[in-house]
C-alpha cells in the first residue's frame, strides 16, 4: 500500500509538473505579443515612404499590382518600447498561377495550398509585412503565423474578396 501511494504522489506531482509546463507555454505564447502593437488591413504609404495599416481589416478586396500599383495589405508589428526583435511568417495561401517573391522563397504546395516559410530578419523597433495580389492570385483564405524573437505570436487570417469597384 505504500508503495502504491508513492506512485499516485508521484503521478500527482508529475501531472502538477505537466500542467505547469503546458501553463508556462501558453503563457509564454500569449505573453510574446504582450509588448507589441499588432495592426492588420489595409495599408497606405506614409510621408516617410514606409508603409503602415491606414485601416484595419481582415476582408481584403482582391485589387491586382497590374490594376493599382500602390494597393498593399498587410501587418504591421510595433514594439511598445520601440525595442529592436526578430520577426519571421509561415503564410499559407490559395493555390495560384503566378508567384512573385522579392527574394529567394522555396513555396511548399500542398493541395490546393502553398505554404511559404519567410525566414527571420531583424526588426528595429518596427516591421509591416507588406503584401499584394497579382493577376492569377485566388479568392480565399490567407493565412500569416507571425513568430517574434522566435516564438509564436499570433495568427492573422485574411479573406480575399471580389473588388466591388471591378
């Protein structure tokens, strides 16, 4: 009997000890956003010439770079201490016909899914990932996984729709 009751402690403490770790990771994954601003939408450039969210949103009219050149929709990712970070993207997309990268990207395609695993960079005190559709793009779900400091932060879904105003 008694050492049955040693097992069940130890099973206790190891089970508390589980659900402490498990607490601490999710903690640690929420709180990883904790000190940054996260903004998604529809970005406009600034006087300075960067881009920044002018309005925040999730539904994504489908308007091409061949239609408006200066059209961009994104997120943008602000240390509330204007501190320096590392920011990376897992981005899953609707299968297309046309990808355009401005870097080296090697696009996992799945389906009627391309995965895209953009690599970290540094971030000085700010970063806004900036995207855009060209001809070929799909009507659907964008998905972006942002890391910060290599830890997970939030996942931002986006929705590609028909542009009323085509």
């Amino acid at each position: 009997m008694l050492i049955v009751m040693h097992v069940n402690t130890m099973s206790k403490l190891l089970f508390l000890l589980l659900i402490q770790c498990i607490a601490a990771n999710v903690y640690a994954s929420i709180d990883s956003c904790a000190g940054f601003d996260v903004k998604a939408g529809i970005l406009d450039k600034g006087k300075d010439g960067y881009y920044y969210v002018s309005r925040e949103t999730k539904i994504i009219p489908m308007i091409t770079i061949e239609n408006n050149p200066n059209f961009r929709f994104g997120i943008s990712i602000k240390s509330k201490n204007d501190s320096n970070f590392r920011i990376r993207a897992t981005v899953t997309i609707p299968k297309t016909t046309n990808l355009n990268f401005d870097r080296d990207i090697d696009p996992k395609v799945n389906n009627e899914l391309i995965t895209i695993n953009f690599p970290e960079s540094d971030a000085p005190g700010e970063s806004v990932l900036e995207n855009y559709f060209n001809n070929g793009d799909s009507l659907g779900l964008y998905i972006f996984k942002i890391y910060i400091n290599n830890t997970y932060c939030n996942t931002i879904d986006f929705t590609a729709v028909r542009d009323n105003n085509s």
